[in-house]
C-alpha cells in the first residue's frame, strides 16, 4: 500500500499520470455553483493552475469542509474512480469535533430524504424518497469546557471519527444531528448557542468536519493507495484549546 501526506491549506497531497489529491481549505467551493454565484474562487480552478492541466473532479466536498479531494487528469480514469465511488469500494474518513460524548463506537442506519436543488426539482416524485444512509464512527477523544451555556455551567464535547458507508449529501452533517451530537460550526444542522460560543472564543467561523484520509484502487495499477491530509491549521488550533488529542 502506498501512503503519502502532506502539508496545510491548499496543497498538492499527491500526482500521478492520472490522478491528483489536494487538501481543500474550508470555505472553498470545488467548482462554480448557482447556489454562491458570488464566489470567484475554486478548487478545480486552484488545482488545474497548480498542475498546469485539465481536471476532471470526481467526488465532492461541501464548501465548509476541509480536507482530501481528489480529481482525475483523463476521462477514463475519472470513470473508472467514479464507479468506485458509486460502488462504495472507497473508504472515506473524516474527523469531526461534535457536541456532547457520544458512544465510544457506533453505526448510524438512518435513510435520509433527498435534499431537493434546481437538479432535484426536475426528478420524478419517487425519485424523492429517503435514501438509505450509512456512517459507522468512533470516539477518539473527549473533553469537558467550564462555561455556562443555558443551564449547564459545563459543556461536553467530542473528537468523533467518521467512516460514511453511503454517500448522501449533507449525510456526516445530517446523521451526527440525528443522533443528538451535531458538528460544531454546522449553522444548518448544528446548535447555534454552542457555534457562537466557538466564534466568539476561539474566531474560527468553520464547520469542524474534516475529510483525513481516503483508501482507493488505484484505477490503473489496482494497488490499494491510502492518500491523508493532516488538519487545517484552525482546526488543529481548536483541538489544542480543547484540549482533545487523536488517540
């Protein structure tokens, strides 16, 4: 198995004759979207200047994440990388801060309705229906902060580990929300009262989700290739004010 690793921000992780990983900053779209019309700036933009070529993504990232994306250099290549992912042959792994202590290991089974946008609006009413939706995860860590927030004078937070074995969107965000452990930073899914504290204690106005590895075949070679990211420097910066540590 091969492994590379590289630095922060927005990085070449790896390149090969056919693929390219980087380390997609949050708040960074990977490519134009109707929804921030506004944005100018893009990772399949950032990443063909980088290499100096076409690319061609094959997976996506929410803007709010950070993390490894990884992108085609042929068409081909992107077909055989986007069966994969269609197949659920390649691992994801994301790392996530959460509210409260979740269980030190667990499997989320819960089917989510399709989140409808101005592609969805045009599918068939049954097309519309929840999905089955999978994410198995794990505890690495837990901390407790002493400040009141309601009627808790301590607040509980979480290191969470994820491996989502579908692929929903919105799913890591949408499932730690269902079972009562919503990511920080999420102002759609999350705890509004424990985001501001966040923002007005540390300044990073991020989602604390984190895409840290991703296990593949490679489409040519077919040997499994492991490609990690280590953490967005804010996101580091918290766990070390959090006190919270990878185990």
């Amino acid at each position: 198995m091969q492994t590379f690793c590289q630095q922060d921000a927005f990085t070449i992780l790896y390149q090969d004759d056919f693929l390219v990983a980087i380390h997609k900053p949050a708040g960074l779209l990977v490519h134009r979207s109707p929804i921030d019309k506004h944005e100018t700036e893009f990772a399949v933009q950032y990443t063909r200047d980088a290499i100096g070529q076409k690319v061609y993504p094959i997976h996506r990232l929410d803007k709010a994440t950070s993390g490894i994306l990884l992108f085609a250099l042929d068409s081909n290549t992107a077909r055989i990388m986007g069966e994969q992912f269609s197949n659920h042959t390649i691992q994801k792994t994301y790392l996530a801060i959460c509210r409260g202590w979740a269980d030190e290991r667990g499997y989320i089974d819960h089917a989510l309705k399709y989140k409808r946008d101005k592609v969805a609006e045009k599918l068939k009413r049954e097309q519309l229906e929840p999905q089955t939706a999978e994410t198995a995860y794990q505890t690495l860590a837990t901390t407790t902060v002493h400040h009141t927030l309601g009627r808790y004078e301590q607040q509980r937070y979480c290191l969470i580990q994820m491996q989502p074995k579908t692929g929903r969107k919105h799913q890591l965000r949408r499932h730690m929300s269902h079972i009562k452990h919503p990511i920080i930073g999420d102002v759609k899914y999350g705890d509004r009262h424990h985001n501001h504290f966040f923002n007005d204690w540390l300044g990073h106005h991020r989602l604390y989700l984190a895409a840290t590895q991703l296990e593949f075949y490679h489409p040519i070679s077919n040997q499994r290739t492991l490609i990690e990211a280590p953490l967005q420097a804010n996101f580091q910066s918290t766990l070390d004010a959090l006190t919270l540590s990878i185990k």
